[in-house]
C-alpha cells in the first residue's frame, strides 16, 4: 500500500508509523467490599489516565485514546496526524492573567503552555514558551514556538486557531520534514 490510510491507518505512531505501540494505564479506583464474598464490588469513585507510546521513537501518541480495553483513534485528530508533516509556528496568545495559574517556577511552561492553547498545547502540540510579558494588570502575552501535525498551512493555521484561548498572532509557519518512517514498521 502506498498510503498509510488503508485500514486501521490510525492504528500506529504518527511520527515514525511504527505498529510497535504500549499503553500505560494508571488507575486510582475506590470500591466497595462486599460483605460476603470479600469481593471487590461497586466502585465509589474512580480515576483512570493513560498515554500510549510509540516503542520506536519514544513519542506520546495523541490521536490515540484508551477506553474499555481497547485503543481508539480519537476523530477530528487522526488522519490530520498521521497523513500530515510537521509545522512549526512561531506565535503569540494574549490571555487573560486569570487564565495562567502560575507564570514562574518549574510549572511556569506547562501553565502558559496551557494559557495559550489548552489541552492541545500541553497535550498534542510540542509547545515551547520563549517568554512572556505582563502587558498590563489584566492580560498576559505568551511567545511560544510550537510543532505540530497537519496537512497544509491552512489546516495548521485551522488548529492553532481552535486551539488558542486568547488572541492569537502568527508570526511565522514553516513546514518540516518528516522523520524518517520506522524500519520495523509494517507500512512501506
Ligand atoms: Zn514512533
């Protein structure tokens, strides 16, 4: 096949379209005993989060999702991923000061990170904050370089501006190159 979107396309790494994928799963779960059996019974409350991997390159895999056993592609992300090529932007958000939890210390990336773009930004895109500058007492503006996957400029431009939660000004977009497939991949 020459196009990776034949069936079960989604089903490998984004990056390098390795088919050699892992789950972590971490659950936290509280339940009920019950009192003749001993059993684990009704849960009380629960909480699961997974992340699948690529055993390949080692890359987080976003367009993937875990749920009742079974990975899932996850619908208006996949096909943008794996059919895509990377693109790095070079962009500014303007928040509101509210929306950033911190703005110092060892979380201050992930909290702009997530200021500027929400789940995506800390999520999906590869996302580096440059700097950012208090521009009165209201609104903070994030300078961020970010990566991420998509099929033209148009649709990178779509994603970002989805994904802002602030004003968003683009400074540069530039298109890389595609890391090279894996060897041990199935697609060719
Ligand atoms: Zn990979």
């Amino acid at each position: 096949m020459d196009s990776p979107l034949d069936a079960r396309a989604w089903l490998r790494c984004y990056r390098c379209w390795s088919t050699n994928l892992e789950v972590q799963v971490h659950y936290e779960g509280i339940h009920r005993i019950d009192p003749d059996t001993g059993e684990r019974a009704e849960v009380v409350d629960e909480l699961q989060e997974a992340v699948v991997q690529c055993l390949d390159c080692m890359h987080d895999q976003p367009h993937l999702a875990f749920a009742a056993g079974r990975v899932e592609p996850i619908e208006d992300r996949w096909e943008r991923m794996i059919a895509g090529t990377p693109w790095v932007a070079s962009c500014t958000v303007q928040v509101d000061v509210d929306e950033v939890e911190t703005c110092s210390g060892p979380d201050a990336g992930d909290a702009l990170s997530y200021a500027a773009f929400g789940d995506p930004g800390t999520r999906e895109f590869f996302t580096h904050v440059r700097f950012h500058t208090h521009d009165d007492e209201e609104h903070i503006t994030v300078h961020l370089l970010v990566e991420l996957y998509a099929r033209s400029a148009e649709e990178a431009t779509g994603v970002l501006e989805e994904a802002a939660r602030g004003l968003l000004s683009i400074t540069s977009l530039a298109e890389e190159s595609r890391p090279p497939a894996s060897a041990g991949s199935d697609h060719r």
